[in-house]
C-alpha cells in the first residue's frame, strides 16, 4: 500500500520504518532540522530495550501536495498542530484514506468537518519514544509480545477499507491491529486517565518519574482526578473502555497507590511517558484543555482536577518530594 507518514516525531518515524519493513511503499514528510537530519543520516532507531540501531529506507519529503496520490495517510503527531494541517489534507482529494493516530478528547468533528467522513479513521499508536539528536529511541512491539493497534470508523462500523487498513498495519513487525467500534470512546477514555490527572502531577515533580513516585500526594491527587474524569464520561454517557479501565473507578486508593508508586519507577516511564511530556507540553495542556471542556459541560465537580491544573503552568512551584499529607481513602474514594 502507498502510504505517507504525516509526521516525522518519534511515532511517525517508527510506524514508518515498521511499514517498509512489512513490504509497504513509504514516504515519511517532514520538515527543518527534522528533514535534514533525515537527509544526511537517514531513519535511525534504537530499540529502547535492548540499545540495537537500525537505519530503514524510507522516502522523505517535505510536503503533500493537491496532486500527489497515496493509499493512505497516517497522521501521528501533536494533536494541537493537527488543525495546521488540515486544509493541506482536504486540497488532496487523491488520497482516500486518512487514519489519524493521536490522543483527542475532543472528538472527531472537526476532522471529519474538514475531510468528510468517508475519508476519515481514527485510532492510536500505543508506542513510545523520544528523539535524541538524529536518533529515534523507541518501545515498541516485538515478535514475540506485539503490541494492538486500536483503529476504527468514526462510525463504529467496519467497513471494507477498514479491513484494508488494518491489514496493512497488521503487516508491521511487532504489532496486530484491533478493529473497534467505540473507538470515540477509547480516546476520551484514554486521556482522562492521563491528561488532566497524572500528566500534570508528572509537571508537579519537575518531570521526573521517580520523584513522582516517591511523592504520595501528587499521586493520590492524580487518583482522585483519573475518577473524576471518568465520572465526567458516564455522565456523557461515554463508555468506559477498554473495560479494564474501569478498576480505575473502584480499587481502593491504596492499592492504586501502591500498584503505581511501583509502575512509575520503571525504566520504560522515561521513554513511554515522560519524553513525551518534556518534549510536548503544549499538546499536553492543549488535551486537558479539550478534556476540561467536557467536564464543564456537566455538573461533576472536579477539585483534584482543578488542583493539579495549574502545575502545566512552569511559574507554579513544584510539589517538594515526599509529600504525604492526604491520606488515601480505602471507601469512599
């Protein structure tokens, strides 16, 4: 399949790179610095686990023009510059197929206001990585344990092209695609549980995973605002999903605690989450901003939220490390 990646960060690179490798004709557009790095050392990746480089053989341009014909277009990238590109996508009317793969708490409206909804998917790339220089450093699927991609129809079905999609992600080394229904639902899911929660208690301990994990408020207050941001979606009437999301609502805070104080010192966080934090905070107070806006629009109160808000403000002093002046509810929570 003809395919163009819109988006040369870390995710676009990668999906890129495991495109041509599973037999694809792949462009990869990028832009500046980015584009020429590209240019003199090629796609370069390094498996985050293991410190293995490879170099892969995509094309690289600078942009879609209205004539250029491709089967599909990924769009992986910041989802507040996504408008930017947006009248570039819709002037291409040679390109059927745009998978969006991107956090959006906002639904997707306004991509399909721009694009028609025939032409557009949407889903998640479930990776991570950070650029170091020219080098893309990722976590990815293996052979062994692939990572599921979840894409669907901004209606829930699954059409023909739908399966012609994923067929050619299913082609990528390391993944398997999963074809959802709700998958509106699982974005709004997804950043609920991170963006207006435990992103911002990330910003509250200096961007550092390990100090945040030995600083039990920011983390209980993280807790309490993942709840809620879930209560927010069923008052919307927006499904919980995946459904393992959902013991998120009812463990009890020192278990969630403990479960977390435990997750976040691993050596993974630094590359899954925390790279991307210190290198798009913009984006990150951009999906709050989205998700806050849905909260509004009930009548949930949301004070754990509204606390941890202000550390995507730089100017707001740190949370000092070992802070443990809440106490974790065991009922109640």
């Amino acid at each position: 399949m003809k395919t163009l990646v819109y988006g040369a960060g870390p995710l676009g690179s990668l999906f890129a790179a495991r495109l041509r490798e599973g037999g694809h004709d792949v462009s990869l557009l990028a832009r500046g610095q980015r584009l020429a790095d590209l240019r003199e050392h090629g796609l370069v990746l390094e498996d985050a686990a293991t410190g293995e480089q490879s170099v892969s053989p995509v094309n690289f341009v600078e942009h879609l023009a209205p004539d250029d014909a491709y089967e599909l277009v990924l769009v992986i990238m910041r989802k507040n510059k996504v408008s930017e590109i947006l009248p570039v996508l819709a002037a291409n009317r040679r390109t059927p197929n745009v998978l969006f793969l991107m956090n959006n708490a906002a639904g997707p409206g306004e991509l399909v206001g721009a694009l028609g909804q025939e032409r557009v998917l949407i889903g998640f790339p479930l990776s991570g990585g950070v650029r170091a220089g020219h080098v893309i450093r990722y976590l990815g699927g293996t052979q062994k344990r692939k990572m599921t991609i979840p894409i669907g129809e901004v209606d829930g079905r699954a059409t023909e092209r739908t399966h012609r999609v994923a067929d050619a992600l299913n082609s990528m080394p390391g993944y398997r695609v999963e074809i959802r229904a709700d998958m509106d639902a699982w974005l709004k899911t997804h950043v609920a549980l991170l963006m207006p929660s435990l992103v911002p208690a990330l910003y509250a301990a200096g961007t550092d995973n390990v100090r945040l994990a030995h600083t039990p408020d920011l983390i209980v207050l993280g807790i309490r605002a993942m709840r809620e941001g879930l209560r927010v979606l069923r008052v919307l009437g927006v499904p919980i999903t995946p459904a393992r999301i959902r013991r998120f609502e009812w463990l009890p805070e020192p278990i969630l605690l403990f479960v977390l104080q435990h997750t976040l010192v691993k050596d993974e966080m630094k590359v899954a989450v925390v790279g991307h934090a210190q290198a798009a905070p913009d984006e990150m107070r951009h999906l709050a901003d989205e998700f806050l806006g849905l909260a509004r629009s009930t009548s949930v109160p949301t004070p754990a939220i509204d606390r941890l808000y202000a550390y995507f403000d730089p100017a707001t002093p740190r949370m000092p490390v070992g802070s443990a002046t809440l106490r974790p509810r065991w009922l109640g929570a």
